[in-house]
C-alpha cells in the first residue's frame, strides 16, 4: 500500500494546533441534542471521545478524520481487528435517513422484527416518487394522489415506529439532512447512494441498501469494510466563475467512475476554509460517482456558521469543544494523495453518458466540435440535491438579472429544483424565484424530479438527439429523460445559466460575447452571491410530522387488495433436514448484477410490495444453457418459461431450487429485493464462483444459502438440467458443506465441495427462516 505523509501545519484557525493532544472529557460531558425536531437523543462526543483513545492507544500512529469517525463509532473499540482495506468493521451509527422509495420496504421488514420503536434515531422522506411535468405545485399535487397508498403508508408506519416523517414537498433527504439532522463527527447511513451531502457538515454519511438500514434500526451494530482513505489536499482560493463543483468535477475526471471504491474521500488544506459549508456538501454529494463510500470535510468556520444559520448554535459550540477531533492528525497518512491549487482550477464541463468525462471551460467549444455533440441546448436545468443551496441560487439568479439587464432572457428551456421548503421559501422572499420566472424558468417541485428521471419530458421525441445541460451529479444514458440519445453534461448552475441564455454548448462565459436586445454585444459578469440569507431562513410551510406522545393507538395503513404494498410474512424457519432431488432455477452465465437480478426503472413502483416486484427475478441473468435472458425449462413440464414463471410453479408444488452463479455474483447496488424476492419464490441457495460481499451478507439475512465452490472449475461441470442434493446438515462455522450432483444424461453421481462464510450467529439466521425472525425470537423473548 502506498502512503503519502500530511506535511506542515494549515488552516489552523478555530481549530488552533492539530497534534495528537486528546480532548479533555469535562466539556463534552453537556446534553446537546443532535436535532430541534427530536428530544432525548444527544450528541455523545464523550462516548466518541472515550473509543477513540482507545483506538489510538491500540494503534499508535496519527489518525485520518474519516478513521477518527469511524473507530470513535465501534462496537468493541477494544477487540475490533483495525486494518484499513482489509477489515470489517462493526460499527454503531448515530442515525438513519431513508427515502421514500427505499423506505417502503426497509419499514416492512423492520415491522417483522417484533419491536415497537427505532433503536437508533431514523427519518423518512417523501422526494422520489414526485414527476416534473408542468411545475411544482401541480406536480406535487398529482404526486399526492397518484402515490396516496404508499404516503399514508410511510405516515402511518413512521407513527407507530417512532420515526420522523418529511411530508412530500418537504424538499429533496439529502438537503433536509444538512439543514436539520447533520452534525460534525456524527456517523449517519441512508438507503440513498447520495447520502454523502452530509459530509459537507463534517459527517461520514455513507449510502446503504434497506436491509442494512433495518439492522440499525433494529439496534444491531452495522458492517462495513474498512475503507482506505483518498486525501484531497485543497490549497489557494477560487474566483471569478470557478465554483465548488468544479473541484468535484476535476476529481471525477482524475479519479474516474471507480477510482474511489473503497475509500473514502477526504478533503483537507487551507482551501477547505474558503468553500461555503453548502459548496464542500455539493463536492460530497457528487463523491458518489467516482464510487466513494462517502467524501468529508473537516470541521470549520464556515460549518460554524451554517450551523448558527440554521438555528444550530449550540451544536456549533459543542463542536468548537470536540474541534481537534474533527479534522486529520499532524502527519495522518493516504493511502492517495490529491493536490488541487484552486487558485489554478478553471470550471468544467463533465459529459456526455458518463461523469468522469471532464472538460475545462478553456477546451470546451474544442471538445463539442471534435466530439460532434449536438450543439444546440435544448434544456438547461438547475438544483437537485446537489446544487440547489441559497449560494447556488443566488449565484444563478445573479447570472440571470445580468441578461435580462441587457434585455436577454432564457434561449433554451429552463428549470429550476429547489432542494427545500426551506430553500424554495427563502428564494420566493428574497426574490430569486421572481428572477427565474421572469427569465422564462418553470419552477419543479421541491423533489428529485428530472435528476432522478422523474422527468415526463415533451420537447424531444425518444431517440432523437439532443443536449442538455444541468447541475445535477449523475449523467448515465437515458438517466434524466429515459432518451438514450439525449446528450446529459453536468456543471455548476453558474453554467447552466448561461449556457441556457446562449442557447448552445458552443459558448464560453468567461471569453464569449452575447448580444443584448439591440444587436450590441455584452459579456457576462462573473457570479456572486450570499453564502448564507442575510435575513436568515424563511421555513416556509410545516412539512414536518413527528411521531405522536402514544404510538400504541396507532395503525399501519396497508390495504390487503394493494398492488404497491404487501405485509411481509415471516419465512419458514429449516427443516432441519437436508435437501434432496433440488432442480436448478437457472445456471446464469457471466455477469449477474443486483440489477440482473431485480431491475429497477418501471419495477420502482413495486419496491413496497414483494410479490409483485418478484416477477422480476433474474429476469436479466443471461441461461448459460441457451444464451438467453429469462427464458429456463422447466423440469416438470419441460416448456420454457420465464425464471419468475418458472420459480413459482415450483413453490407452489412445494419443490425448493438452488441457483448457479458465476463469479461476482450480485455486484452492484445493495439492493434487498435482490435477496428477498429468491427467498420469496421458494429458492434455497444460491451456488457461484464467488459473491460481491453486501449481496452474500444480504442473502443470509433472508435465511438463504450463498455457497461457493471450493473448486471454481465445478461451476463448468453442473450442466442446468442436473438435479442435486444439498447436505444442509453439515452446516458449521468454517467446514464445508456436501453437494450430490445427479447429472441430467444418466451418468455416475459425484459429490462437490462447497465452502461459506457463515458465523453462528448467521447459521442462527438460517435455522430460523431470517434474520427478522431471529430478531422477533429475541424481542418475543425479552417480554416474555
């Protein structure tokens, strides 16, 4: 492993010597609550304190602030094995945070675990389901209806269960976080791969799949590899038209869509006090697409600040106390180091179909033209969760007024996504919103919207190319429109803007002349604009439902004749026998993601209700007998069928089935339903090469069987028609388990060795039908 050594002493400020001097106890002994929405639930830098000595008494060696979050949150800071890139740690989150269309089925299987409250503090937050159609408020009023069945649901459940409800057009989880719910040192995970927004308030907030989400509701302490950590070292100032995403943008294109798996990024420099807390939450939010398990800034003036902004102050002088433990040690190690020079970095343009492609402005009209992108912009979109803060609007608008001063208005389509009620309140009193609309901007409802693909867009037909331009993070085809034609770019608002009142990419702002509503020619004026509302926080409407005094009298709205949503009935618990004459699913071939495995797009509306989202099973897994996608014989029947088809008519017949895998079996998203829908189906094992690790984790959890083959070329010799026995009594921590295999033409049996990472109280899990059902055992148990 290359290390790279922090060198020299910066940015001191608040923060005074960073050594390895630990923070006296007393001062942080104070009841500061972790949020004004909640009571009871403190922010315990004590305990934080405590476990961090004593990992930096096991490891003695100065300390990265991601390491300082994550082992001052161990379960065992005693006994917890420490090795970056190699361990798995057990840790203890300080909260969860899940939105609504992952929220579904994460309360579903927390309402099976038997307990009557959250163990750890959890929010939900009604953003995805919301389509931008013709503006906000007519957009979230068809989002109501279309979608009443699963609010009331979320309403209701969040209620019983002790949870914080954010009503639809509360604004986008991730914005709502920062200006609520984040705080420095904190550890959060949340069922949304851009939960790292938070890191811009000095938090690791990592973005997990529901059944994760539930172990830590259910007060099971979660796992997660031990990260290495990528150091982003920030020096000199930003000016002119160069804005905080665009230190994002140059490291997506250094470090490209998977440099950062693995790691966290940490940003850390003199630089890093001169970025606005909400620009260093932009940088973190878009960490996700270089594949970083989350991005954070360490604590400074300028989080100070936001803090007190957001009616905070006391968690701002808390954490002045804990300050030396909100950043690096003198002398930390990286395992890679970044060094930007901001005064040097020049804005960028990042696209098409991907967001790593990184243009700088300077090279831009070069790019469009070698690249025959299409010219003309056709929309340009600005907000999202990851530039919808009051700077970026600010900024924006302050770009607008400047055109329409000349007598130019908006040339391309125009829309604009506040993050918040907060935000979008705020804007409307200090008349940024009255800019947009004037400049010929729609205004979307405060929600994900187009950013997500919640987009029913009219102006181009599928198929037909064209350019858009926005602030958003991700890019991928077809993402925002579903057009795979549709040429997405990503950049700061600032750009949007005037790329939108030029109406093509082939403009730089910095260089290039527009002509005023005379003919005479004008160039833009770089962007400026408050970092804070100088007139503080407008709330704007309540959108906050916090759980009721008495729960008891609370109850979940489900209705039985739903197609959205579905009660979960425990699984069976094992036999206790082994399991003979199993027929296999499908033998799939090659490349069998999470996504192969349960797709997402038009299934998304089905993420609360499992049945019907398992017709969607494997639908994608390529059958090695015949190359095709969800099209597998069925043994009794000898017709083809589709595996969701297939695997039903065999549940119903009482006939259990395996599934043959290749290597790397459910890489991808930590998607749940990817293990809850074979276990639903009457699936008893899945057998590959290997496992992508939070898959394997997540099929135990549903009481299957991921088993691998000891010898990898036996995957080769298992022909789909063969049937097999499964000696599930031999199960133990560390022995390998039997396979019988009876081949289809009639040839000798033969045995194959299967190995597996089960520990006891996995094996537990299994013998009882789930990890819910083990967990509804012990909660039965405990009233008993």
């Amino acid at each position: 492993m290359q290390k790279f050594s922090r060198l020299g002493r910066v940015g001191q400020g608040l923060m005074g010597s960073r050594s390895l001097a630990t923070v006296s106890d007393a001062p942080l002994s104070r009841k500061v609550e972790m949020t004004n929405w909640e009571k009871g639930h403190y922010i315990n830098y004590k305990k934080m304190n405590e476990n961090l000595n004593i990992v930096r008494g096991r490891l003695n060696r100065p300390l990265t602030y991601a390491e300082k979050i994550l082992y001052s949150h161990l379960d065992d800071p005693h006994g917890q094995e420490i090795e970056r890139g190699s361990s798995y740690l057990k840790l203890r989150p300080d909260r969860v945070a899940c939105q609504d269309a992952t929220a579904q089925m994460a309360i579903l299987q927390f309402m099976s675990a038997g307990m009557d409250s959250v163990a750890t503090p959890t929010t939900v937050h009604c953003d995805h389901l919301i389509e931008a159609q013709v503006g906000g408020v007519k957009d979230l009023a068809r989002a109501v209806d279309i979608n009443k069945e699963v609010y009331d649901f979320l309403s209701t459940s969040c209620a019983k269960y002790n949870i914080g409800f954010w009503r639809p057009g509360s604004g986008i989880i991730h914005q709502i976080i920062l200006e609520n719910y984040a705080f420095p040192g904190a550890l959060m995970i949340g069922t949304d791969s851009h939960t790292p927004n938070a890191g811009g308030l000095g938090m690791a907030a990592i973005g997990v799949g529901g059944a994760d989400a539930v172990d830590v509701m259910a007060d099971l302490p979660w796992e997660l590899k031990a990260p290495k950590v990528i150091g982003v070292k920030l020096t000199g100032e930003m000016s002119g038209w160069t804005s905080a995403k665009d230190i994002i943008l140059k490291v997506a294109g250094i470090l490209t869509v998977k440099g950062g798996t693995g790691a966290i990024v940490e940003y850390h420099g003199p630089g890093t006090n001169t970025l606005s807390c909400t620009g260093m939450g932009t940088i973190c939010n878009m960490g996700a697409e270089i594949g970083a398990t989350t991005s954070l800034f360490p604590f400074n003036d300028r989080m100070y600040d936001y803090l007190a902004a957001t009616k905070r102050t006391e968690i701002g002088d808390f954490a002045r106390e804990y300050a030396a433990e909100l950043r690096e040690d003198e002398g930390a190690e990286y395992d890679q180091l970044i060094e930007l020079n901001l005064s040097e970095l020049e804005p960028y343009i990042n696209g098409p179909f991907t967001p790593d492609l990184a243009t700088p402005i300077s090279k831009w009209k070069e790019a469009v033209k070698t690249n025959k992108w299409p010219e003309e912009l056709k929309v340009g979109l600005i907000g999202s969760c990851t530039n919808s803060s009051y700077e970026d609007m600010s900024r924006a608008a302050n770009i607008a007024e400047d055109a329409m001063s000349h007598g130019v208005k908006a040339n391309s389509l125009f829309t604009v996504t506040p993050g918040s009620e907060q935000i979008r309140a705020t804007i409307e009193r200090d008349g940024q919103l009255k800019t947009f609309e004037e400049f010929g901007g729609m205004v979307l409802a405060n929600a994900c919207g187009p950013c997500i693909g919640q987009w029913d867009r009219k102006d181009v037909k599928k198929g037909e190319p064209n350019s858009i331009i926005s602030s958003y993070n991700r890019n991928f085809t077809g993402r925002n429109d579903a057009n795979p034609a549709t040429h997405a770019f990503v950049t700061s608002p600032d750009l949007v803007v005037a790329m939108t009142i030029a109406g093509t990419l082939n403009f730089n702002p910095l260089t290039d002349t527009l002509k005023d509503k005379d003919g005479n020619e004008f160039k833009l004026k770089p962007p400026h604009g408050d970092g804070l509302p100088r007139n503080g926080y407008d709330p704007g409407q309540d959108t906050y439902q916090a759980p009721p005094a008495d729960r008891s009298k609370v109850s979940v709205a489900v209705s039985p004749t739903s197609d959205r949503l579905q009660i979960l009935e425990p699984f069976k618990p094992w036999d206790g026998k082994d399991a003979l004459d199993v027929p296999i699913l499908i033998k799939a071939q090659g490349k069998t993601t999470t996504d192969h495995i349960s797709m997402a797009g038009p299934w998304l509306k089905y993420r609360g209700h499992l049945d019907n989202i398992s017709n969607n099973m494997l639908i994608g897994a390529i059958n090695a007998e015949n190359g095709e996608a969800n099209k597998v014989k069925n043994f009794k029947t000898k017709e083809y069928d589709a595996v969701p088809a297939t695997a039903r008519d065999y549940k119903k017949n009482g006939i259990p089935w395996v599934v043959i895998g290749d290597w790397n079996y459910g890489e991808g998203s930590s998607r749940e339903h990817a293990a809850l829908e074979p276990r639903h189906l009457g699936g008893l094992a899945i057998i590959t090469r290997s496992f992508a690790r939070i898959h394997e984790t997540n099929l135990k959890k549903q009481g299957m069987l991921p088993l691998v083959f000891a010898d990898p070329a036996d995957y080769d010799k298992i022909q789909p028609e063969d049937k097999v026995d499964l000696l599930i009594t031999e199960l133990a921590v560390g022995k390998p388990m039997t396979l019988r295999v009876h081949p289809h033409d009639g040839s000798s049996t033969y045995d194959v060795k299967l190995v597996h990472t089960f520990n006891e109280g996995q094996i537990e899990w299994f013998k009882n039908g789930s990890a819910l059902n083990t967990m509804a055992k012990k909660a039965a148990e405990k009233k008993a």
